[in-house]
C-alpha cells in the first residue's frame, strides 16, 4: 500500500511516500480502507520531535480517521466487511484498568496512540482494534467523520463532561482554532449564554454564525474586560481554554466566583506567576480535559448525525500532499481543519 512515512524526524523533508507491506488483520483488529484521514497539531509534533523508543516502525502518522471496513481478525468483534467506521485515536487500549472502566481511555497506561506507538492514517490502510472503533451514521460523510475522534469529541469532552456546563450557564471560549470552534457549537447545544474570545475581527460574524451568543474581540488578547461586560460584571459560569498559560490570567479574571476553568491546551509552554490566592479566595476550580474516549466519540458523532454541530472541515488535499499540508498547519493558514484522502 501507498503510506507517507517519517524517514526522518524534524522538517517536512522528512515525509516520504513510500510502498509499505499492507498490514493484515490479526485477533481483534479491523483492517479499514482509509477514505479520510484529518491532520493534527499532534502529527506535527512527533514529527518535529526527536525519535524515541516504543513509536511505530515504519512510523505514519495520523489518528482522525475515517473509513471502510476492509477485513477483520478472526476474533473481532461488532464490524463485519463494508461497515463505515472512525477511530477513536487509539489503536489499542487495555479494556480491563480502572480508566478504561471508568470512560477515561485515553489515560490508560497500556494504550497505544494512532500514528505514534501504532501505525497511524497517512496511508491506504490502517489496523484498528475493534473496541476502538465506532460506527460512523449514513448521514456524515468521511471527511466531516475522520475528524469527530479528535477536536469535535475533545471539545464534546470539556464542554459536557469536564466543563459539566448548564443550560443557562455563560461559558467562555478562547483560542478558535480546531477545538474552539467546536467547542462553541457544543456550548450552544448546551443551553448556555456562549461568549467567544478572539483576536481577529475577521472571525466575528463566522463565530456568531456558529453560535456564539457575544463575540469579544480584543486584538491585545485581554479579554476578561469585554468578558466581564458582556455578563453584567459578573464574569463567566465556565472558562473552556485551548490556549493555555498565554492568557490564564485572563481566563482567571473572566470567571465568576466559584467558576469553573478547563484547560484543554498549552499553546506557548510559557511560565506564569500566580499568587494562588487569587484561585482559592474566589473558590475557583481548573480541570482538565485531553483527548476522547469512546463514549464521547458517539456521543459527539450523534450530535453531527442530527445537525447540532458542524465539524469544521476547511479543505481536502491527497495524500501526497501531506508536506504542504503540515506546512499550512504550521503557519496557521488555516482555521477548520484539512483532511487528506488517500
Ligand atoms: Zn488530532
Ligand atoms: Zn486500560
């Protein structure tokens, strides 16, 4: 099979396609025909970083992926050949610890992540074992699929299940990169006042179009006054942050007492100096939130199917484009996500 490999880690010289033996299905993998696969921050980290012990060999990246079932395992369960299938963006985890009990797979220590420890979407094929699969609905097509597994249902994860936000609740949403606008639709399917936060201007009336009750716009990137006046000086029920230290005093200034921060992203890696007082005083608590489990795949997949959110797919490039498609990526050329297609 056509697959794009990493030859070598660092830039994007280091994609190659290359013909690969394609993988056979054994026990209770599925072997999917990859029509979609979306491209990630994630991929071009591991890219970027230096090789490691424990990553695939021959390494390809991806782990939004859409498809069709080619052939199962003898032992696989819940897919017969045909059936149209996302990933979670695992390949495996162990079924049986207390995370994957409890809804929260993507901590399992045993996992392996697709397109890092497990050969991942950048090609013709890919194996998947079953319980990490879910059914993609007649209604939604691959490319809008491959991308429910990563920033629809991890922006499902902070909002609903994290975030645990209310109908009438106002919510706070910054960074309107993949996850943010996401994560405004699933706001608004919560019955929540939804105030985005953004630097552009050019984002408003696409952002009120998607949901947002209250667009502020602070090109400096000091919202929480905007934030502040757009809730009667109150401040906001809930925070959802997918920027990170850059503005978490801001978000901290934005929240009403007692509010709620999700933090499901570190864009800069910068240090922040905080007297923790300000968090305690005013009774503030900060989550986190990082990927999907399975649960929240179909439950976000449900939420595509009948209309209530729109994944944000911004263009389709061939597989052989995966460089440049890393490159756009790079340079924030692009705001919903690309997806390539084999
Ligand atoms: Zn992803
Ligand atoms: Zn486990």
């Amino acid at each position: 099979m056509k697959a794009i490999v990493v030859a070598h880690h660092g830039d994007v010289d280091g994609l190659e396609m290359r013909d690969v033996e394609t993988p056979q299905p054994k026990g209770r993998q599925v072997l999917v025909r990859v029509h979609a696969c979306g491209v990630c921050r994630r991929d071009i980290l591991v890219r970027k970083s230096p090789s490691r012990p424990g990553l695939a060999n021959p390494l390809i990246l991806g782990h939004e992926i859409a498809g069709t079932v080619e052939a199962v395992g003898i032992d696989a369960r819940g897919f017969k050949v045909g059936d149209r299938v996302v990933s979670t963006q695992r390949e495996y985890v162990c079924g049986c610890c207390n995370m994957c009990r409890t809804d929260r797979e993507a901590l399992c220590a045993d996992h392996r992540f697709l397109g890092q420890e497990a050969m991942g979407g950048n090609a013709e094929f890919v194996n998947v074992m079953d319980d990490n699969l879910a059914r993609l609905p007649a209604n939604i097509s691959f490319e809008a699929g491959s991308i429910v597994g990563c920033p629809v249902g991890t922006s499902y994860n902070a909002v609903i299940d994290t975030g645990a936000v209310r109908p009438g609740e106002s919510v706070l949403l910054t960074g309107m990169g993949g996850l943010g606008i996401h994560a405004v639709q699933i706001a608004r399917t919560c019955g929540a006042f939804v105030i985005a936060a953004t630097r552009s201007p050019d984002k408003v009336k696409a952002l009120e179009e998607l949901g947002a009750d209250k667009v502020v716009v602070a090109t400096d990137g000091r919202f929480a006054r905007g934030v502040r006046e757009a809730t009667g000086g109150r401040g906001v029920d809930v925070a959802i942050d997918t920027v990170g230290s850059a503005v978490f005093h801001e978000i901290r200034r934005s929240v009403t007492l007692g509010g709620r921060i999700v933090l499901v992203g570190e864009v800069t890696g910068q240090l922040i100096e905080m007297d923790m007082a300000m968090i305690y005083r005013r009774a503030l608590t900060i989550r986190s939130a990082t990927s999907t489990s399975r649960r929240q795949l179909e439950a976000a997949l449900k939420l595509v199917e009948n209309g209530s959110i729109k994944p944000m797919v911004e263009r389709t490039m061939p597989l052989a484009d995966t460089a440049i498609a890393h490159r756009m990526v790079e340079d924030n050329a692009v705001t919903g996500r690309i997806v390539l297609v084999p």
